[in-house]
C-alpha cells in the first residue's frame, strides 16, 4: 500500500469530522472510496507476491494467523483474496474511510446504488 493511499484516506476522514453538508460529505467519500478501491489493490497485489512460494499449508497458516481461515471449500484465490482483505481491514486507512463511512451515514450519506469506479 503506497503511503500516500493511506495520508489520503487520514485526510479525507479529518475533513468529514468537520463537513456537515451532505454534497461536501458525498464528495469525500466518493474520493475516499477510491482510494479504499486502490489501497486494497495494492495490498492484494503484494500478498499474491509474498504468498506466490508458499505451500498451501503455509498459506492457511498465515491465513490463519491474519484471521482470515482458508476454509474446505475455498481455492487458493479466494484464500489469498481473504487474507488480503483481512490485512487491508486492520490498517489505518481502511479504519479512516470506515470512520469516513459512518460520519457520511449520520448525515444520510451513502454510496449505495451508486457506480463509484
């Protein structure tokens, strides 16, 4: 994850804490999830690089470790989406556009329905 995904994203969360305004609010989140989209790609991109040699048991071990268990019916893709997705969650920028999400959603602002990308 490139460390200006994360600034972005600490940015446009700080900037919601002070927006009232719902067309201000959708802006943000619009740009924060964006960079949500972008930080997550990254992050998958580097554990399908780091997770390339392991065996699958190393795998559903650090899967394991991250708490995204590899469950019976799951291939080795989604596995790797899992823990990519479980790594990303934890970091400080996911945590800022899910503190972007929910002051938009006091205001009545959302995404939903919404083509974002």
């Amino acid at each position: 994850m490139e460390a200006n995904t994360t600034a972005l994203l600490l940015d446009l969360a700080a900037q919601a804490q002070s927006a009232g305004a719902p067309d201000t609010l959708h802006a943000l989140l619009h740009a924060g999830h964006r960079a949500w989209c972008a930080g997550l790609a990254d992050v998958q991109t580097g554990v399908a690089r780091e997770s390339a040699p392991l065996s699958d048991a190393e795998l559903a071990r650090r899967c394991a470790a991250a708490g995204a268990g590899w469950e019976a019916d799951m291939t080795r893709d989604e596995a790797l989406s899992a823990l990519a997705f479980a790594i990303w969650d934890a970091t400080p920028a996911a945590i800022a556009y899910t503190d972007l999400e929910e002051r938009a959603a006091l205001h009545g602002v959302s995404l939903v329905g919404e083509e974002t990308l």
